[in-house]
C-alpha cells in the first residue's frame, strides 16, 4: 500500500508542475518571442524491495516505477512575425538571438520590443541596453550599447543602424549558441550562454515583432488533460489513505 501512495504522490508533484509549466505559457502568449515550454516525465528504474528482519535482507520484489520530472524543454521553432509601425520594434528572421546587457548578466533573447532610454539608448524595457556592432571614427567596430537618439532612426533588413541624424551607427550584435538547448532559461524569454557565435548577416525588420509560437488550441488542450491526470492522482491517494485508516481500525480491533 505504501508504494501505490508513492506512486499517486509522485503523479501528483508531476502533474502539478506541468500544469505551472503550461499556465507560464498562457502567462506568456504576448510576449514577442517567447519560445513555449513543454515538460518532459520518466519513471524511476524498478529498485528491489528488501525486508530486513534479525540482522538480515530478504528481497521480496520490486516497487512499482514512480513518474518524475525528467526536464523542462523548450521549442525553439521560428513564429510568424507582426507589423506594428512602432520606430523600436524589431523582428528578428532566421537563426540568432539579440544580446541585451542586463546588470547581471549578458542576456540572449528573441524579444524585440525595444524602446530608448533617457539618453538615447536602445533598450528592452526592465532588462537593459541593446547590444550593437558599434562603428567607430577608425573604421572599426566595437561590441557597445546602440544610440539612436530618438524614434527618427532607421535600421536595414540586414541590422545596419542610422541614428536619428542619419549618421551611421552600426549593426545589432546577433548571436547564435553553439547548442541552443544548454542556453540558460531566465524569466520571459531570457537566457544566458557563453558558448556562442555571431551571427555574420542577421535579417532585422524595423517595425516589426516575432509572435511567440504558443498553439493556444494545444495549450488549453494540455490543461484539461492535466487537469483530469492531477484530479485522478489525488482521487487515488485519498483512497489509499482511507484504506490505510481502515486497516489500522481494523488492526487495533483484532
């Protein structure tokens, strides 16, 4: 009896983790993007079970396999892109991350809903500056934080940036990890990797914003499976624990 509560508790744990899995998703939907998330479960090998009794082991078994979390997975499928006309918005095409210079960390991300801050600076509004290819009076460039100035700038499909002036300022900064799966995962579409590339000639469209690829039908189809698999792993132990009360009524009579 003991086991099949094992089993109903680790169900329900699992169960309870894909569905916070799938609810940041929804969270998520709007997000430019966002890449969704998916749970991946496995069981635990059989393990003998021993009787120990006067000194001595007695095998008697195996246990019943427990589910359990193996990894949390992302997609990192391309979406659709979606023009919004806003001067800050960029929609990236193809492989690569933009690179954003947050206060801990040098993040990777595929949102481009880019603002400027007080002095002229691109940024992803919460997080940080916009990294760039920045061009300087010799003729070279230098990886910095991308000046605009103000919303009259204009970027090129292959990145190349003129500040608001119309003075050439440089390229986005577009990295490629050398194993997208071992990046990081931070909140919101965030991660972290420093085994990375440049990506040589990005394809940047100004004015617009990659959806995040969240099948909405298919999360919502998700839920109601989770749903139903954590309502049965809950059913299943509040029937194990009546039966163990039973047993020990029936015990203590005896």
């Amino acid at each position: 009896m003991q086991a099949g509560f094992y089993t109903a508790a680790a169900g329900l744990l699992s169960q309870q983790r894909t569905l916070n899995t799938i609810s940041n998703n929804l969270a998520n939907v709007q997000t430019p993007g966002y890449k969704t998330e998916r749970v991946l479960t496995t069981t635990f090998e059989y393990e003998y079970m021993n009787r120990f009794e006067k000194g001595c082991k007695t095998n008697i078994g195996f246990t019943s396999p427990l589910l359990q979390v193996d990894d949390v997975i992302t997609d990192f499928s391309e979406s659709s892109l979606e023009e919004t006309g806003f001067p800050y918005d960029m929609g990236l095409v193809g492989e690569g991350f933009f690179n954003i210079k947050g206060e801990e960390h040098d993040f990777l991300t595929r949102n481009g809903n880019f603002n400027i801050d007080e002095e002229g600076y691109l940024i992803l509004p919460d997080v940080g500056r916009v990294q760039g290819n920045i061009a300087n009076e010799n003729g070279n460039t230098t990886q910095g934080d991308i000046f605009v100035g103000g919303a009259d700038f204009t970027v090129n499909d292959q990145g190349m940036i003129w500040d608001n002036t119309g003075e050439y300022v440089g390229t986005f900064h577009i990295s490629q990890p050398e194993d997208i799966n071992e990046m990081q995962k931070y909140s919101n579409g965030l991660f972290v990797d420093e085994n990375v590339r440049d990506v040589a000639v990005p394809t940047i469209y100004q004015g617009h914003l990659e959806r995040s690829n969240i099948d909405m039908n298919s999360e919502y189809s998700r839920v109601l499976e989770t749903q139903n698999a954590l309502v049965a792993c809950s059913t299943a132990l509040k029937l194990i624990d009546q039966i163990n009360s039973r047993t020990a009524t029936l015990c203590s009579i005896v």
